[in-house]
C-alpha cells in the first residue's frame, strides 16, 4: 500500500525515514491478529498507529476503543477493562460491561500501558492468552476475541527489572515492535509540521498565515523539543494568537521557547542575543577572578605541601621569587627559604611551616555569591546546568552555596 495515501487519510505530515518505516510496519501487520506494542516519547503521536492497524485489518468495521491506562484509578481498573457485577463493591448499582466485552470483535488501544496494576497485568496477560476474562465479583469465565495495540513511553527493561512490569506480559504485547521517533531526530520534518499547524491556526482564528525568517526556521529546526509534536503545535498556536507582526525572527520565537526541558533534551541550540543568553562583561569578569582565585589556592596548597615534605626545587634560584609572592603579598621572603647553593637547588627543610594567607576581599565575595545566586537563578536552580555555566564542579558549587548559606 502506498504510504502516501495512509498519510493523507490519517493527516500525518513527515518524510523521515523512521516515520515512514513505523507506518509500514503498521499497514504491514494490520491484516494479521498479531498484538502490537508502540513505543516512543509522549507527544511522538503514537495514538495514530493503531488508529491505522484497525482501519486496514478486517476488524475495521468493528469496535474501536482506546483506553489511557494512566488515568484510571487503581481500584477501578479491573472493573474498566473486564466489567463487574450488581454489588460486587460499593457503588456497583448495577451489572456493567467491561471495555474487553465492548469491543469484542474489533480492537482495543491500551495507551500507557505500562501503568497497569500487577494484578491487572495477570488478567491482561491470561485475555491475550485465551481470550478469556472474569468480571469483578463474578466467577463465570467469558470470551472475547479482541486485537491488541498498546503504547507506552516506558523503558520496559528497567520497568521489568524493577519488578513494575510482568516480562511474560511485555513479550505477550511485543509480539510486533513499533518505534516512534522523537521530532528531534525528525529534523526534516519540524518546518512541514509547523506550516500544517500554522495554516489550521491562520484559518481557525482568521488571521493571516506566519512567515518565518531564516534565522528563525533554524532556531526552530535546532530546537530539541522535549514535548515533540504536542509543543510544535502548542506553541504555534500560541505565536499565531499572540504575535501582530506575521513574520517572526528567531528573536520573537526564542521568547516562546523554553531554554530548559526535563532532563536536558530542550536546549535551545542556535545563538541568540547576548542579553537573553551570555552573562554580561562584568559578570564574565567575576568568572575569571573567580576561576584565578581557584587557582591561587589550589597552587599555594601544592606547594605549601611540598615545602611542608621537604621536596627540592631542581630549579634557578628564579624560583625564590615566585614562592615568595604566591604565600606574600608584600614580598617578605618565605619562611624557612635558602638561599641556592653551588648546584643551583633551593632546598626547603621539613621543618618549613610555609605561612600562607588566603586573601579574599569583602568584595570579591560579594562578587562570587552575586555571580553563583545569578547561575542558579538562571537554571531555576538546577546545580548541573548552574556548575557548567560557572565553570566549576558540582561538588565545588555545592560547598559554595554551603558556605554562602544559599537557599
């Protein structure tokens, strides 16, 4: 079947060849009875593909019914899927038909799958088996004959060795894999998208269509979309309602993108202006004080320890000098330096107690706190992103805002 036309009939927008593969697979598989499980990032647009695996099977004229797995309380998700009986708890008024028994002879979409209950999995698991079920409260075995497409953003592995997911189950539903891939790693495909979305918005809210400038369909492409389609149009439509100027630059759309996601996927790749992303000249100036007094203490700590082990400075009497100004700011010779001897080393006893004074000014500090208050604000207080943009470690942030009692 020619996948262009599927695309058409279901309004999917893309060339990617991972998108095009997922729906051959779909149209493939469809005029079996094989179970399906799809997997992909939330907002991928996973609920298409089962949309297609019924339409193109011979269960097409058949129930479809598709059940977020995720928003159904635990304690009533037996009695969603399988049914229940007059009375068989509180509330139960009346005898109630079970998704499973609805959509007998069609097809059933269990998206986020892998939130189901263990006991629920073990009544999944046995209706996929022998299409057999049991109505809550009840005890006589009934049938169905059901296809099953399922979905889930789930790593199954970690889930299944956490002990969150049955393996036998998660065999059971992969009996044909479909892997979704995130709009990210659609690339060609992120201006298609956002022109459909862009043209629906301009005709629904009756204004004219957006244009975006060079600099912006590169910001755009670049963008890691940590919400994948579900943000593209999102935030198409909010540009569309918000914006007079129709045609928008990168400026006007880094406003509307988030410059962090939720588990660093969503940095905003392209350059923007130095305002909104770089730190200004005086704060580029407290970095570098801030990384050259680093410096100072970590080398008097060295060779104060060295001194302090009696080691030899095969060196030019050069070197004198330098000890003295790095443990001296005026110069005075370090305690317990020789004078060179006739081979040109300086030795330093062990008995050398080196005096060494860390000179931090009031100011320098207020500086590094300004400086370090300012990077945790910036990345709402995510240390990791805060510690790269300081250049220093995490452990060295983390005793720093210790030491500056920083909320």
């Amino acid at each position: 079947m020619d996948i262009r036309a599927v695309k058409q009939r279901f309004e999917i927008i893309g060339n990617s060849a991972m998108l095009n593969r997922a729906l051959d697979i779909a149209v493939q598989v469809a005029p079996t009875n094989m179970s399906v499980l799809i997997n992909g990032e939330s907002g991928t647009g996973k609920e298409n593909i089962p949309k297609i695996i019924h339409a193109y099977s011979a269960r097409k004229h058949a129930p479809y019914i598709a059940v977020n797995c995720g928003a159904i309380p635990e304690g009533t998700i037996d009695s969603e899927l399988f049914g229940h009986e007059k009375g068989s708890f509180t509330g139960a008024t009346e005898a109630r038909k079970g998704y499973f028994e609805e959509a007998n002879g069609g097809t059933i979409f269990l998206d986020e799958v892998a939130e189901l209950p263990l006991q629920t999995q073990v009544r999944l698991l046995r209706v996929l088996e022998t299409g057999e079920y049991i109505r809550v409260g009840s005890s006589k075995v009934q049938k169905t004959n059901v296809r099953v497409v399922a979905a889930t953003n789930v790593d199954f592995s970690e889930a299944i060795r956490k002990g969150k997911f049955r393996e036998d189950l998660y065999y059971r539903l992969n009996q044909v894999p479909v892997f979704l891939p995130p709009l990210r790693e659609r690339k060609e495909d992120i201006a298609l998208l956002f022109a459909k979305f862009t043209t629906d918005f301009a005709e629904r809210y009756k204004m004219p269509v957006l244009e975006l400038a060079a600099d912006a369909k590169e910001m755009l492409v670049n963008y890691s979309w940590p919400g994948n389609i579900r943000q593209l149009k999102n935030i198409t439509e909010q540009i569309n309602v918000l914006e007079q100027d129709r045609l928008i630059t990168a400026q006007k759309l880094a406003y509307y993108l988030p410059h962090e996601d939720f588990g660093n996927r969503g940095m905003v790749i392209t350059g923007s202006t130095s305002s909104q992303n770089n730190f200004s000249e005086r704060e580029i100036l407290y970095k570098v004080l801030f990384d050259m007094k680093n410096d100072l203490n970590d080398l008097k700590k060295l060779v104060g320890g060295l001194m302090q082990s009696g080691v030899d400075f095969a060196h030019d009497a050069g070197n004198a000098e330098l000890i003295q100004r790095v443990f001296s700011s005026d110069n005075q010779p370090v305690v317990g330096a020789h004078n060179t001897n006739s081979t040109g080393v300086i030795r330093l006893p062990q008995t050398a107690e080196p005096v060494i004074e860390i000179e931090e000014t009031l100011s320098l500090q207020n500086s590094e706190r300004e400086l370090i208050e300012k990077a945790l604000k910036k990345h709402r207080n995510k240390r990791k992103y805060a510690a790269e943009e300081l250049g220093i470690s995490e452990r060295t942030l983390y005793r720093k805002i210790k030491e500056y009692n920083l909320s």
